[in-house]
C-alpha cells in the first residue's frame, strides 16, 4: 500500500482538488465575471492577470513540488 510519505503525489492531487472546486464553488471576482463565467486572460477592467485555468496550472505544479520537498524533509527525520 502506498503511504503519503513515500508519494507526494495523491497529497498534491488531494489538496489540488479540494482548493480547485472550492475556488470553482466560490467563484471569486478575480477569475470570475458577475455572471459565473471565467474572466479571459488580459489587462482590462473585465479580465484578469491570470485567468482560472492558468491558476489551476500553476497551482498544480506548485503544490507539488512543496508537497515533494515537504515528504523529503520529513523522511529524513
């Protein structure tokens, strides 16, 4: 049986997905437009820096290299 310890990865797709749908579920003015549809990527007023599939990205590549360096720390002790 795999163990959190020795795959960083199911941690990163467990968190991944708990903060996409609750962003998703949110729908926060930054990613999204007054009527729930996502805002498309640019500088005007009803778009926005980065657009909710970009975060998504983002968020997946950072989540798991932290929870990468995180199983390593605590291997080692």
């Amino acid at each position: 049986m795999l163990s959190i310890r020795s795959s960083p990865l199911y941690l990163a797709i467990l968190v991944y997905l708990v903060v996409a749908i609750s962003t998703y579920y949110l729908r926060p003015s930054f990613f999204f437009d007054e009527a729930g549809n996502p805002k498309e990527l640019g500088l005007d007023e009803s778009e926005s820096i980065i657009s909710y599939p970009l975060f998504l990205v983002l968020l997946g590549g950072f989540l798991y290299l932290l929870t990468l360096v995180v199983t390593n720390v605590l291997n080692k002790i």
